[in-house]
C-alpha cells in the first residue's frame, strides 16, 4: 500500500550506495544472500529472546533488501536475481512468525494463522506476475523490478513493519498477527478482484 509513496524517497540513497557497491564489481546475489544471513540470525534472535537485537537484525536485512536491486540496477536485473531475491524474502518472514511460535503455547495459533494468512497474498501476488508477462504488462510504481509487483494492502513496506514490531512489543505478538492476518486476507481479496479486471 505504502511502497510507492517509500520508493521515491529510499531509491535515490540506495541507488548512491548501490553504484558504489556495484564498482568494486561485486554481484546483487551476494548482497541477496548476506541479507538472507541476516534474516536468519534476525530468527535465531528471536528464539533466544534478545528482540532488540532481532529488530536490528531485521532492519538490516531489509537495508540489503533494497541494495540488492540497486546494485543489479546498475548491471542488468536478471530472471534468477529477481527468483532469490523473493524466495529469501518469503522464507525470512515465515521464519521470523515460525520463532515467535516456537517461544510459548500461546504463539502458535496466532502464527499459525499468520502463516496461513500470508500464503494469500503470496500466492496471488506471484500468479499475477506470470500471467502479466505472458500479457507483457509492466510497471514501475514500485520500482524497476525482474517481474510485475502487484500492489496491496500488504506490500513489502507493511510487512517489514509489522515483523519489526513484533519484534519491539513481543508480548503483543497474538494480536499483531490477528490484525496483520485480516489485512492480508482483504490483500488477497483486492488482488483477485484485479486479476478478474484485468485478465478476465
């Protein structure tokens, strides 16, 4: 929802930061996969109840989240690039709600929701994208992506977010997950009612 009013503001440094990156001829996918590493330690911070750090974590995750495409922008975006860089972000934010389960009993139908919740907007997100290049539909609304990045009430801007928030007030993590959960079952329902529209 939020990522194209955010893409215009963190663009321009990241892209700065990813030219300088990209001159010393280092690869997007190293910065894809440092920022997965990240991600995991983010979990396993989590799982031994040191949620600052886990929040600190995360955020730098999501910094090398937005590096990877600036520094493949200064390249070329390729097909496998774009492949990693979405199955490390999915696996990143399942993993942060599967830690936060595996801490107490009454985690886990809360997360278990969550997860059940996500696979909506996963879903409909990724099957859009393959219909829309069968289509030869583009966009650049949230940036210069490999694929069509459908829009939403749950973009990557919320996400990150919500999992740091979790990560800020854990003993809140039940309802964060109830909330964010409805809000990517109504993601889903947008996304469909779009698919109709447009390839219908």
């Amino acid at each position: 929802m939020f990522d194209p009013y955010i893409r215009p503001l963190i663009d321009p440094p990241l892209n700065h930061i990813g030219k300088k990156i990209a001159s010393y001829n280092i690869n997007a996918n190293i910065i894809t996969l440092i920022g997965f590493t990240l991600g995991l330690s983010t979990i396993l911070f989590i799982y031994f109840e040191n949620y600052y750090i886990a929040a600190f974590f995360l955020a730098l995750n999501r910094l090398f989240d937005g590096l990877d495409g600036a520094v493949a922008r200064q390249n070329t975006l390729t097909n496998f690039g774009g492949f990693l860089d979405i199955v490390c972000d999915f696996i990143i934010y399942a993993g942060i709600v599967f830690a936060f389960a595996l801490l107490n009993d009454g985690n886990q139908l809360p997360a278990a929701f969550l997860i059940f919740s996500f696979i909506g907007p996963i879903t409909s997100f990724l099957a859009y994208a393959i219909i829309a290049a069968k289509k030869d539909i583009n966009t650049q609304k949230r940036g210069k992506k490999s694929f069509y990045h459908l829009g939403g009430i749950c973009e990557g801007t919320e996400t990150a977010f919500i999992l740091i928030l979790m990560c800020l007030i854990p003993a809140h993590f039940p309802e964060i997950c109830y909330i964010y959960g409805f809000l990517c079952w109504l993601t889903t329902i947008g996304r469909i009612y779009c698919a109709w529209v447009d390839f219908s």
